[in-house]
C-alpha cells in the first residue's frame, strides 16, 4: 500500500529536478525536506492507526456476536463447518466415551492473558517544530532526530503491542469459543450425532465415483498434483504451487540456516539503503553535508555490506542446507556455523562503522576493509570451510556433488585471495595495483559466482523435480571457470602503467570465460527443456529464469567490456557500474531469492503471501532495468564524448537525466527489498493463531487421552 | 572416477590450480614490479602536509570518483603531458600498520583525474572555494560538498586562511569561512600531484589510438588562429574561475565581461597575465601562470584573447598570432622558474 503512495510522489517530483539539468538543491536542510519526512511519518502514522482500527472494529464486531443469541447458531456452524476427519475424530471420542461409560467433565485450562486496553493509540507526534530559522542549525536539526527517533520507536513499538494484545485477546476469545464448542460437541444427544454428524460425514465424504465413465477405479489425487485455489473469487495473483513440506530436517540446522537468511535479508535492505542514498545523491549533492555521510566514504559501506553481509551471509547459509543434504549426514557442528555467522556479522558491522568514520584499507575497491576487520571475515570463512570439509568427509554417498565442488572450492580460492590481497609483502608500488585487479575480480568470480553457481545446481534441478541436463558440462564449467577467470583481474587497468603483457593476458582470459558461461547457461536452459510449463505455476523459477539469463548476458558483457578497443569508449564511465548491478544483482541476487524462497518455506512451513512475492520480483526486475539500461547508454555517449576530447564538464552534463533514471530505478529495487523482508518476516515468524476446529478436536483428544492413556489410534 | 569421489584430492587438484595461476599472474607479476622499478630521479617527495593530506583524501573515499592514472590513449591527453609509467608509483610504499599501499589509480573517472592537477588547477583560492562546495565555480558538478572541512568566524585572526564564499552558501551565518588545518592540508596534497618531468634524453611514451584531426576549410577568424578554438580553450583553461558566463565570482574571481584588461590597449598585461598569472588586487584570489603551466602557443593565445574579446557583450580589436609571438618571448623573461 505505502509503496503505491509513494512512487507517483517520486514520479512528480523527479522530473521537476531533470528539467534544470543541473544538480537539484534538495537539501535536508531545507525546509522542504521536513515538511516531506512530516509527511512521511504522517503516512505511516495513518496507516498504523487504519491497521488496528481495523482489528479492534474486527474484534469488537466478534465480540458482539458472541453475546447474542446467534452465538448458538454460530456453534451449531462450527458443527456444520466440521470438516471428514475432524468428525470422524469426534465420532470415535464420542464412541470411546460411550464404550467406558465415563462421564467426565471436560478439564480445559485457559490462560489468564494481560491486556492492553487500546488507549490513545491514533495520538499524533507532538512533533511539529515551527518554521523558523533555527531549522538551519546543526544541532537543533540533531536534537530533533534524537527526539524523533525514541518517538517513532516507541509508536512502532506501541503499535506492535497493541497489535500483540488485540491477537491475544481474539485467541482467547477463540479458545473460549472453542471451549463452548466442545462442550456443545459433548452434550449433543446420540440421536443427533448419529442422524446429523453421521450423515453430514457421509455427506463430507460423499465424492463422485468418477468411474461413472471410466470404470470403477476411483480417481483421487493421492501424489498431491490438482491444485485447487482455496479462494473464492477471481484471483488478484496468479496461483502458484505450495511448497512441499520437508519434516526431517534437524531443527537445529533449520534454525541455523534462518539465522543466516535473517542476517542477509537485513544487510540487503541496510546496504541498499545507502545504495539508494548514494544514487539519490548523483541528482541532490547537496542532501546532506555530514562527514560520515558523504559520498566517498558511504559508497564502500554500500559495497562492501552487500557483499560480505547480504550475498555472503546468503550463500553461506544456503551452504549450510545444502551441504548435509547431498551428502546425506547430519552437519558436522552446527556450533562453527553459528561462530562463523557471529565473524561474518561482526567483520560487515565493524567495517561498516570504519569506513564511515573514514578508515580504510586505502582506496582499492572492495578491499576497503583494514586487515582486522577483514580477519573476522576470513576466520568466519575458515570455520564455514572445516564444517562443510568435514561433513563432506563422512558422506554416506559415494561421489561429490557437484554443488559441493562449487561451494567448498568458493571458500578455499577466497581465503587464498584475501590472503593474496592482504600479504603486505608484494603491495608496493605497481604490486599493488596488480594485485587489486586480481582480487577485485576473484572476489567477485571466485566468491559469489562459484558458490552462487553451486546453489544453482542443488535447487534449480530440486524446483524442477528433475536432474540436471548434464553432470560433466557442470565440470567442464568448474575447471574452465578456474582456468580463465583466475587471469581477468587486470583488465581492470587496462592500458594503465601494469605490463602490456598482463593486460594481454587477462583480455584473452575475459575471451575465453564464454566457455564456461555458456557451458552454464546451456546446462541451466537444457534442465528448464520439457518443464517450462513449470514457471507458470511456480514462484521461485522466475527468478531462476532471471538469473540464468543474466547469467549469460551480464557475464558475456563483461568479456566485451574486457577488449580495447571497448575499454576506450566505457573504462572510467558509469557503465562498469550498470554491469556490476546486472551481474551481482541480476544474477547472484536473483539467485539467492530463488533459493531463498524455495528452502525457507521448508524449513517453517509457512510460505510468503504471493502477491508480495510478485511484487518484489517485477520491482526488482523492472527496477534492474531501470537502474543499468539508461546508464549504459548515457555511459556509452559520455565515453564516447571523451573520445572526441570534449570538455569533461560536458560529459557530467550528459549524464544528469540517466542518473535520474538511475536514482529512480534504484528506487523501485530498494522497495522491492523492503517486500522481500517482509516476506521473510512472513515465512519465518511464528503465528499463534488459534484454529477453533483443530483446537476443539485436540482438547477432546487430550481429554480421551486422560482416559485412556494406554489405548492409542 | 576414484579422483572425483576423493575429496582430499579433487579440492586439493583445484586449490593447486588456483594457487598456480595465481602466483602467475598476481604474485610473481607483483614482486616483479615492486623489485624492479624505481622513482624517476625528478621524483618529489611528499611535504608533511601533503602527506596528511594525502591520509583525508582516502579516509574520505575521494578515488571512487577520481582517477589518478594517464593512460596512454590519446583520450587521456588533457590530464597530462604523457602517459603514467611504473616509475610513478614507484616510491609509493605501504601507509602504516593498519592501511595498505595507496597507489589511487582508481578505477571510476565521474570526475577529473588527478595525476596534474597541481599544474592544472594550481589556484589555492580556487581549490578552497571548490572544496567548501564545488557548486559554487562549477555549476553542474556533483562532488560533495566539504564544508566541514571549514568553520566560521566572525573576527578571524591574523594567522587564519579566509574563503571568499557567496553569502547565498553560507545558509545564513554571519562571519567569514575559514579553512581548517584539515582543508589546507587536502589542498597540499591535491597541488603536489605534478607530473614529473622525464630525464632528459629519455623518449617519451607515445599515446595510442590517435585522434584524426578534421581539417575544416573554415575562413575568416578560425583560420587565423590556425585552428586552435578559443572556446574550447575557454573552457579548459579559464572557465572554472571566470565562469562560463565571463562574470567570475565577486569576491573570488575577476570577471571578464566589460574587463579593462580584457577590453583596453595594454596587449601586453593581457599576455602577461595569461602567461604568468596574476596577483595584483587584493580582492580577488591569485591566478597561478596558465600559459606556462600548460605551454600555450601564440595561435593559443590568441585565440583566447579573440574569444575573451568577442564573447558576452565583450567588442574588443582582433589580434593575430604574430602581434601575441612578439609580446610572448618578451614576456618570457618574467615567467615564474
């Protein structure tokens, strides 16, 4: 809802900037500004206070209907509303009951809940600070923020409570009800339960024989392959397959692998947060004039917390799912996993607070972490490589899958790179920019590709149900992608001060990646064949599909960036940063979504509501394009304005509307982050809904249970 | 196959791999550059203050925009006057315990490289005022503004380096900017970054993929600055502080609209000052010697003086490359060493 309010704000106000084609004044020191983040929080205010108006008028309402006399009709519903297997539950109860001639009274227990009685919770903040000119100074706006920011918590916090305690009180109400029911279940006479229930379970049970013309063998969906909408109505999304439940999974390892997903989502939506400042800042330069805010020192907080944080912390708990999966034993300590994710954390937090307080490791891009911090990376990699080694080592199966070829070779070349790259023993002069470009680009292809690489070929055949087209192109992939790869990193500094040769080489390497790229896509596009009609009713192989295709443009782009005559148009420009958002977005991201929705689920049997899930798919689908497609052509005019030896101004003028783009396709992506944890919110939190069936029927099975502890069915 | 359901072996193959291409093209590459190069002899060191200067210019992450590399294509040619070899990042060793090497290369150009910029923008007027907020001398740009790297003052003392800021910047505070040991600093730094010259005798690196120079038949004025184009020149060279409107900025920059430098007889104070700077009124900030900087020829000249003289509302008299050769080698004798 909030996000439908927002963009067509966005939409006016862009545009209004684009038309000077000059930086926007957008300040938030202005006054304008906090008349916006007035309006903001105004909104959410609102849209807080329209949510529990909602629940409480929905409470209120049930509270009603109970006090009336329809209340015994209601019951009488439930009873109707009963579905085979509840009655038959009941049926046998009642036998039991009858059989022992035992007439107990039923024990039910309820808890005596706290409750928050809703006082002023459509308060507004007091907030308003009047317009004068102190609004300009430093340190009011501070103490506004810092009174702001406890007032906002303590909202959100307020509002949770009361969200809390209007839940507990239906539930309550709900236990009562079923209390009542049960009771009422209790005292029916036989005759009704036999002419009744009886009949109503014939009448529940009563199915077509659809044998009427086929024969007599009746046809029942006994492998679970109808999918039936639950819905009345038209559909708003289209209805995709459940996930399959997969009980045997250890809790322990289950809760592990939360824990990793949790910390990722919240690094993605924390460092595309700055992300999306960053762009902002590209149209508004004047935003904010904040030292630990300013540009240069937030652009590696962004990086960096992406990378380590979001797509690490992904990849690695994907890892921890899958490596005892083919493997097929327990995970070796699921106490390293949980040390190693406390290094990770603490090295992208550390870092973090570092870089914005302007220390670095001294400007190579993604190594702007100094070595302590990259240490705690490093050690939470060691401790990920000795957990799946050893798990590995005693695997019931008899070969390696390949996944595990991918992932445990992804963690051993990174800590061989972030040794390459942190040794102070080679960095001097040249040396260091030598072994930049190497490491740049193995942090890159090495890391998150490889071991993105090895997800893809546990889930993509698993989301299929089908094997992997072919298991040997998987390994003529693997051992090309070691080949070639490991020589690109200098195209990095072509026609730089590094030897000619060393520039040659790693151009013929970019050239030769086609063999594993498209050995991958091939594999990837081949398992896909015979089972495209799966996309239509899956949520998870779009973003597959996305990804493979990604996967082979933005990798095979790479390798035509890599030649000179390229490199003369769009080294220096902004396309290299279209392709890094195609490549660890388009791919790596859209990859660890798919997995990501394709194990949680599994994991907590619940799933996310698809409309959200749609909506953060075609966000950040749309929001990709956005972002990369104008600034590859507004990059590619700058490049080639430079070549004509035009003013450098003029090539800063030219790109103004495609950073705009830019900013506003970021923006979409960002909201689609913003979907995508409240969709892991969704499948992962623990609802305390009171089902008044089920629960009718487990009280009277407790109670049968009292009475005949030895007897079991 | 036995090999791959080994994993002590199959890991084991790939790290070797890895490792060997590895020492291949990153490790050995390395220590063969940092063996065998060494600083060209010109080479100077860095002062204490640009030394810190140069610590605020990565702490603050200013090589995500700015390259400090020539390469040696013909595109590169405006940010100096040859390419950039190994030898100039030679003397350039580890920072201290925590940081490592800080060549700045650089690999994002969203604004101007660095490697001359002490020749280029040489102006320490012009770099205060641009660091305080770049907006103010280049209207378009999109840098940060580092304006805490400033305070304000009411009184400033004898001692303190006063920015001429337009009071529409200061958001209303009363007093004058003063630039902080911070800001001088990163200004010490940015104007020791000169290209060193190479020894002489050495061959200089040629830039590739070579521009093809359109010859236009273009009579009148054009073809007698024998092609040089003012404008361009204009903008390269003088717009950053005259702005492009020829107004400058009251208070830091004289402007050439109405001029009577620009306007007046005196050819040869007009050449002079083009050549080897300015600093003779106390309101404006000082102009560094661009000519020399950037080796300007009499068609070169000329053609900004023709454009200066022929641009907003500007109605000054013609002059040709030969009345500027003469003023040029007699002006020469008072060019800064």
């Amino acid at each position: 809802m909030k996000c439908l309010v927002i963009i067509p704000l966005l939409f006016t106000a862009f545009p209004l900037w684009a038309q000077g084609m000059k930086p926007s004044a957008f300040s938030f020191e202005s006054k304008e500004a906090w008349l916006w983040l007035m309006l903001i929080i105004a909104l959410m205010l609102l849209i807080a206070a329209v949510m529990l108006k909602e629940k409480v008028s929905a409470l209120t309402s049930n509270y009603k209907k109970h006090k009336t006399e329809a209340y015994k009709e209601k019951l009488k519903e439930y009873t109707q509303q009963l579905n085979s297997k509840q009655i038959e539950q009941l049926l046998q109860h009642r036998n039991k009951k009858s059989f022992r001639n035992a007439g107990n009274i039923l024990l039910i227990f309820f808890a005596s809940l706290f409750i928050f009685l809703p006082g002023s919770l459509i308060a507004q903040t007091p907030e308003k600070p009047d317009a004068s000119s102190l609004l300009g100074e430093g340190g009011i706006i501070i103490t506004i923020i810092l009174i702001l920011i406890p007032i906002l918590a303590g909202l959100i916090l307020l509002t949770i409570k009361i969200s809390n305690a209007i839940n507990r009180q239906r539930n309550k109400m709900r236990l009562e009800e079923a209390a009542k029911l049960a009771e009422y279940l209790e005292t029916l006479p036989d005759e009704e339960i036999n002419d009744v229930l009886k009949k109503r379970k014939e009448a529940l049970d009563y199915s077509l024989t659809h044998n009427e013309l086929s024969g007599s063998e009746p046809a029942e969906d006994s492998r679970g392959l109808l999918n039936i909408s639950q819905e009345p109505g038209m559909p708003i999304v289209a209805i995709k397959k459940k996930a399959l439940p997969r009980p045997n999974i250890d809790p322990a390892l289950s809760r592990l692998v939360l824990w990793y997903l949790g910390c990722a989502a919240f690094w993605l939506l924390f460092g595309t947060t700055i992300g999306e400042y960053l762009g902002i800042k590209f149209v508004a330069p004047d935003a904010d004039h904040v030292s630990w805010l300013s540009f240069g020192r937030l652009r590696p907080v962004h990086t960096n917390s992406v990378f380590w944080g979001w797509a690490s912390l992904g990849m690695l708990g994907l890892g921890n799912y899958i490596v005892p999966r083919v493997s097929n034993v327990k995970m070796y300590s699921i106490k390293l996993g949980w040390y190693a994710l406390f290094f990770i954390n603490a090295a992208v937090i550390i870092g973090s607070v570092c870089l914005m307080a302007g220390i670095n490791n001294g400007g190579g891009e993604y190594r702007e972490y100094i070595w302590p911090v990259m240490l705690l990376f490093g050690i939470g990699l060691a401790l990920s490589l000795i957990n799946y080694i050893k798990t590995i080592a005693v695997r019931t199966t008899k070969e390696i899958y390949i996944s595990n070829w991918y992932m445990v070779s992804a963690i051993i070349f990174t800590i061989v790179i972030s040794l390459t790259a942190y040794i102070p023993s080679w960095q001097n002069g040249l040396g260091e920019t030598i072994v930049q470009g190497y490491y740049m680009h193995q942090g890159v292809g090495m890391w998150f590709m490889l071991f993105t690489l090895g997800i893809v070929y546990y889930f993509l055949p698993q989301q299929l149900n089908k094997p992997i087209y072919s298991y040997s192109l998987g390994i003529l992939a693997f051992w090309t992608q070691i080949l070639f790869y490991t020589l690109i990193g200098t195209h990095h500094f072509v026609f730089s001060a590094i030897p000619w040769w060393l520039q040659t080489v790693a151009i013929v390497g970019s050239g030769g990646m086609a063999i594993p790229v498209i050995a991958g896509t091939t594999n990837f596009l081949m398992t896909f064949k015979g089972a495209w009609y799966k996309i239509k009713d899956s949520y998870t192989l779009p973003f597959f599909l996305v990804g493979i295709i990604f996967y082979f443009t933005g990798s095979m782009q790479g390798t035509a960036e890599a030649f000179r005559s390229t490199n003369l148009i769009w080294h220096f420009t902004d396309f290299t940063v279209a392709h890094s958002h195609l490549t660890m977005y388009g791919i790596i991201s859209f990859f660890l979504w798919a997995c990501i929705y394709a194990v949680v689920p599994r994991l907590t049997g619940k799933e996310a509501p698809q409309i959200t899930v749609g909506a953060h798919f075609w966000m950040a689908l749309i929001g990709l394009l956005f972002y990369t497609v104008p600034l590859m052509y507004g990059s590619t005019l700058k490049g080639l304005l430079w070549l004509n030896g035009k003013p450098f101004m003029d090539g800063v003028k030219l790109m103004e509307p495609y950073w705009l783009w830019r900013a506003i396709g970021g923006t979409l992506m960002w909201l689609s982050h913003v979907f995508f944890a409240y969709n892991m919110y969704k499948m992962i939190k623990r609802t305390n809904e009171v089902d008044v069936k089920s629960s009718a029927i487990q009280q009277l099975e407790k109670d049968s249970s009292f009475i005949s502890p030895a007897k079991s069915y | 196959m036995e090999f791959f359901n080994n994993h002590k072996k199959l890991f084991g193959t790939a790290t070797l791999m890895f490792v060997g291409l590895t020492l291949m093209v990153a490790i050995l590459p390395a220590i063969h550059n940092q063996e065998n190069n060494q600083q060209l002899p010109g080479a100077e060191k860095l002062s204490a203050d640009a030394v810190k200067g140069k610590a605020l210019f990565v702490a603050n992450g200013c090589v995500a925009c700015h390259t400090q590399q020539v390469r040696n294509v013909d595109m590169d040619k405006s940010w100096g006057s040859r390419p950039s070899l190994a030898a100039d990042y030679a003397g350039i060793k580890r920072t201290d315990f925590w940081r490592n090497t800080a060549t700045l290369m650089g690999t994002e150009r969203t604004g101007p490289d660095l490697t001359d910029v002490g020749n280029r923008q040489p102006s320490k007027d012009w770099n205060l005022v641009h660091l305080f907020n770049p907006r103010i001398v280049v209207k378009e740009s999109v840098m940060p503004a580092y304006s805490w790297l400033f305070t304000i003052k009411k009184e400033p003392s004898k001692n303190d380096v006063v920015v001429n800021v337009p009071a529409e910047y200061l958001k209303g505070k009363e007093g004058k900017v003063v630039a902080t040991k911070d800001a001088l600093y990163l200004i010490a730094y940015l104007q020791s970054r000169k290209q060193t010259k190479l020894p002489d005798g050495t061959a200089q690196p040629e830039f590739l993929y070579k521009r093809e120079v359109k010859k236009e038949a273009a009579g009148g004025a054009a073809a007698e600055d024998a092609g040089a184009n003012g404008q361009a020149l204009f903008v390269a060279n003088c717009q950053s502080c005259h702005q492009e409107n020829g107004e400058g900025l009251p208070g830091a920059f004289p402007p050439l609209k109405g001029s009577p430098v620009v306007l007046g007889d005196d050819l040869e104070l007009y050449v002079n000052i083009i050549m080897n700077g300015y600093d003779a009124r106390q309101e404006y900030g000082v102009m560094p010697a661009v000519g020399t900087n950037m080796s300007f020829s009499e068609n070169e000249v000329s053609a900004i003086i023709n454009y200066e003289r022929s641009s907003w509302g500007n109605n000054g008299k013609h002059v040709t490359p030969e009345e500027v050769k003469k003023i040029m080698d007699f002006v020469k004798l008072n060019a800064p060493k």
